[in-house]
C-alpha cells in the first residue's frame, strides 16, 4: 500500500466557453466556430502527489487554475487528460454552504448539508449536538438560514463538513471570512486531522496562513505546475514573480 | 442461446452500481424534496395549506372558464367538474415534473460542483416534490366531486396504485430527459410551458370524450396517440369509475417505459460533462 492520499498524472482541464455560454438551439446546430481558437486551458499537465497527514497548499493568482484543480481531486469533473488516485473519504469545502438552503432553519440546513455530503440520515442526528456546540450557534439554530451573517453561515458549514469524519478535506479559500477566534478553532481541527493522518488541500490567497499552516506549497501558474516545495520557499518565489512582473 | 460480451456485464454492473448508490441517497432525495416544498412557502401565512390551496385553486379558475365562459365543450359530460379537476391534477403533475425536472441541476449547480454523488437524485427529488403536491391535490378530489358531482369512492380504487405508480414512471422520465436537456439549452425552460399549454389542450381534460367523439377519425388517433391519453383514461377509472379499454393499460405501461428509457439513459450518459457546463 502507498502512503499516498493523493496522486495526480498528467492532468489537462480545457474548457470550450462557447460552449459554456449558455448556447441557444441556433447556435448548436448552426455552424460553428473554429474550436481551438475559444479553448481555454485550464490545467496542463499537472502532475504532483500528496502524501497521507500533509497539509498541501496550492497559491497561484487568479485564474490559475487552482479551483479546477480542486474540482478535479473532488471528482466532480472528469479531466480531458491524465488520471486521479485519492484515497481515502474526500469531504470538499470547495464553497461555503453546499446543500444549503436559505429559506430553512439552521437546524434543517444541517440535515441537509450532512445528507448532501453522504452522511445517512442516523448519523447526522447523532452528531447534530457536536455541530452545533462546535458551530456556536446553539441560539440562532432555529432561525432560517438567510437571518445569518456572513460568518455564521460559515461557522455552520464549516463545523458540518469536520463532522463528517473526512480523511482528505479540500478547502478553496473558505477561512477567510471567519472571525478570528472562528479561525482559530478551524485551524485548530484541522491540525487534529492531520494528526489523525488526514490529509488537508489548502487553496488561498492569504500566503502567510499558507505558510505558517501548510507542510508543501505548490505554485500553479496559468495552468501549469511551476514550483513544488518548502511553503516559504514556494512564495517567495512566488512574491519575486509578483513584484517583477509589476 | 444468446450471449452476454464482457464489455455488455460490464455496462450492466455500472448500472447496478448506479442504482444502489442512487438508493443509498434517498434520504437526501427525500430532505431536499421536502425542504423546497416547505422553502416554497415559508415566507407566506398559510404556508403548507398551499399544498391543498394550489389545486384547488387551479381547479375554481379552469371551472369558471371552462365550465361557463367556454361552456360548449362540455356537452356530453354530466361529471364536467369532477372529469375537469381529476384531469388538471394529474396532468399537472406532469408539467411540474418538467418544469422543476428541467431546473433541478441549474439550481444546484452549487451541489454538483462540490460532491459527488449519482446525479439523478436531483431529477428523482424534483419528481418526490412534484408528487407530494399530486397526492395532496387527490387527497381533495372527493371533498370537490362529492357534493358537485355525486361521485365518492369507490371499488374502482384500487385502480389507483396503479395509475400513480405507471404515471410516475412516466413523470420521471420526463424529469430526467428535461433535466438533461436544459443543462446545455437552456432555452428548453422557455420552451416547456408553452409545450405544456399545447399538450394540455390535446389531452381529454377541459373537454370530455364526447367531444372527439364526434370528430374525424384521424383526429382521435392523434389524441390517442398522446401519451397522456391512457393515464387520464386509467385515472378516470379509479377516481370516477369509468369504464377501461385495456388497450390502455397497455399503453401507459409502453409510455412509462419508453419515457424512463430515454429519459434515464440519456440523462446518465451525459452526467459527467455537467460540469462544464454550469
Ligand atoms: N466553466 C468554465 N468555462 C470556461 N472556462 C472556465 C470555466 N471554469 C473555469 N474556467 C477558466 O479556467 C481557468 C481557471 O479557473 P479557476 O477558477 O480554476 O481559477 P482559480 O485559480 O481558482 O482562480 P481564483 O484565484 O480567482 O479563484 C480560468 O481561465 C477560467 O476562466
Ligand atoms: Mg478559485
């Protein structure tokens, strides 16, 4: 057995906009463009692996890539190229408040969000005091959803997905809009998970919490893999590109 | 003899496995379905009472029209209202299962992005949602056909299983296929309800069947032709204890199938570009 949670070959994302962009019937079946010349790179050949009990941070400015990526390590999107091993129970936390509803209660939301997730139905209710008490929101959690900050919408989808017992958790850029003690506690479970040799994928923009929380930074830059390594060395090559590219 | 390719087993293990983890999820089919009807209605005063509201509604406005306004083509049906209302319910859940069947990805678009998960289960919980507000609104068909009509329950009942059970095979193929299609046209959620008006007014509901009686033989072959047709017929036969060709039988069982066929295949089979496409 591999002590890899993670392992990535070759892996190409493109996209087709003119596709994506809603097409109309006249335009499916009317003639169309050339394709090559709206196709959009998204990933290219990305190849790395992730071991299990690693905290693996991605940076890369916008656009890069690094949201794709994610998607493609949750499958829920196949890769045009190159092959994905994840081992082990994936819980994504690509967005805030998946399965979410906002005319509902918190209380049906983490019913909803635990279900959407692939938890059954007697394991949220056995876990619904913890989210709760871990949440903070033993007060509000009768009120619906849209009665909710911002930040306590994400203490409650945040405290739903550490409950769902993952061994990988991927993150895209989801701490940020925490309070401070909010942060604190996150990162706080999230260190227990790799204690528990869980592994953790960590997209942000936030390059000091990147480096003091992550063991390996990778750099994606305009699709590709630019540099893999020590998180302090990744971003301070990655902050010399920024600076001379100004 | 016939013989089974390996790649053949293999098609037919994927959808084994597709199935079972499609059963793993109904809980979650089953909350969201809920959670929408109650999200529907949760600002508003009566709130669930609109389950039964809604309908009935629909029923009042379709009666004032059709049943006085439009009243010549009700000749020949002396149940006009109960022949009307068992019509409009049960061709109104299958304009809902499109109409939400066609949104069910587009609107959780946060959902399939994020986890995955065997996709029908948006479609199906569509459908659950569709069919809860059905067997609400024939929970109220007697309280309405009664005292108009005179019409109560009766043996013929036991027809009811059956119709709602083939009718919605029928609803979920429809679901499935207007999911599929809307995720790449969208134009389809411009489409549908005029479709729907259309489908409506060439299905025996705000007219009886003495009305295309009395017409050309080649129009009743269109109307028999609508795949409608045999589930109103075998809806009539529960609910009013009208008499049943089994003819129709037949055709219900052929419509569902061939509805849910197209409908779950083609819908399966283009699940993971979704995606892309959102
Ligand atoms: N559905 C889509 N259709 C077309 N192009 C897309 C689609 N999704 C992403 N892209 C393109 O793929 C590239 C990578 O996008 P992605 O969202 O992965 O970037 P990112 O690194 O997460 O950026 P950010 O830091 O802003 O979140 C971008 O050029 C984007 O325009
Ligand atoms: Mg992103």
């Amino acid at each position: 057995m591999s002590d890899h949670a993670i392992l990535v070959k070759d892996v190409g994302v493109r996209f087709r906009p003119y596709l994506d962009r809603n097409p109309t019937f006249r335009r499916s079946i009317g003639k169309r463009e050339p394709r090559v010349a709206e196709e959009v790179i998204a990933l290219a050949d990305v190849s790395f692996e992730i071991e299990k009990g690693e905290a693996y941070g991605i940076i890369g400015h916008n656009g890069a890539g690094k949201s794709t990526l994610l998607r493609v390590l949750a499958r829920t999107m196949r890769p045009n190229t190159g092959t994905v091993e994840v081992h082990g129970r994936t819980s994504t936390l690509l967005q805030l408040g998946v399965g979410f509803n906002n005319e509902l209660s918190g209380r049906r939301n983490i019913y909803l969000g635990g279900l959407a997730h692939g938890l059954r139905l007697a394991e949220v209710e056995d876990r619904f005091d913890d989210i709760v008490e871990y949440a903070g929101l033993e007060h509000a959690i009768d009120r619906p959803l849209k009665t909710y900050s911002t930040g306590m919408f994400a203490r409650l989808a945040f405290s739903v997905s550490m409950h769902l017992d993952p061994n990988i958790l991927l993150l895209d850029e989801v701490l940020a809009v925490g309070d401070e003690s909010f942060r604190e506690k996150s990162l706080h479970s999230m260190r227990e998970l790799l204690a528990r040799a869980g592994t953790i994928v960590f997209v942000s923009h936030s390059l000091s919490t990147v480096e003091e929380f992550c063991d390996r930074a990778l750099w994606l830059d305009r699709g590709q893999v630019r540099l893999v390594g020590a998180p302090s060395e990744v971003i301070d090559a990655y902050r010399a590109a920024v600076s001379s590219a100004e | 003899m016939s013989t089974v390719t390996a790649s053949d087993r293999a098609r037919l293990s994927a959808w084994r496995v597709y199935v079972r983890d499609l059963w793993e999820r109904r809980e979650f089919a089953w909350f969201l379905a809920m959670g929408n009807l109650k999200a529907r209605n949760a600002s508003t005063a009566l709130g669930l009472f609109w389950w039964i509201l809604n309908p009935l509604m629909l029923a009042g406005v379709y009666y004032i029209v059709f049943g006085f306004i439009f009243s010549g083509t009700r000749e020949g049906e002396p149940a006009f209202l109960a022949w009307l209302i068992s019509g409009i319910f049960a061709f109104t859940y299958t304009s809902t299962a499109m109409t939400s069947g066609a949104n069910s990805i587009l609107a959780n678009s946060k959902l399939l992005v994020n986890i995955r998960f065997p996709r029908m289960i948006l479609p199906v919980a569509a459908l659950v949602e569709a069919g809860v507000g059905f067997l609400a609104s024939l929970g109220i068909f007697y309280v309405i056909a009664w005292p108009v009509n005179g019409i109560r329950p009766g043996l013929s009942l036991v027809w009811l299983p059956l119709a709602v059970t083939l009718h919605t095979l029928f609803n979920l193929g429809l679901a499935a296929a207007t999911a599929r299609l809307a995720v790449p046209f969208r134009d389809i959620n411009n489409i549908i309800p005029h479709l729907n008006r259309l489908w409506m007014y060439l299905t025996p509901i705000i007219w009886p069947m003495a009305f295309i009686e009395a017409k050309a033989q080649w129009a009743q072959n269109v109307i028999q032709a609508n795949p409608l047709f045999p589930y109103m017929a075998l809806y009539r036969k529960a609910l009013m204890g009208r008499e049943l060709d089994p003819l129709n039988i037949w055709l219900a069982i052929f419509w569902a199938v061939v509805a849910l066929g197209v409908g779950v295949i083609s819908f399966v089979r283009f699940e993971g570009n979704m995606v892309r496409h959102l």
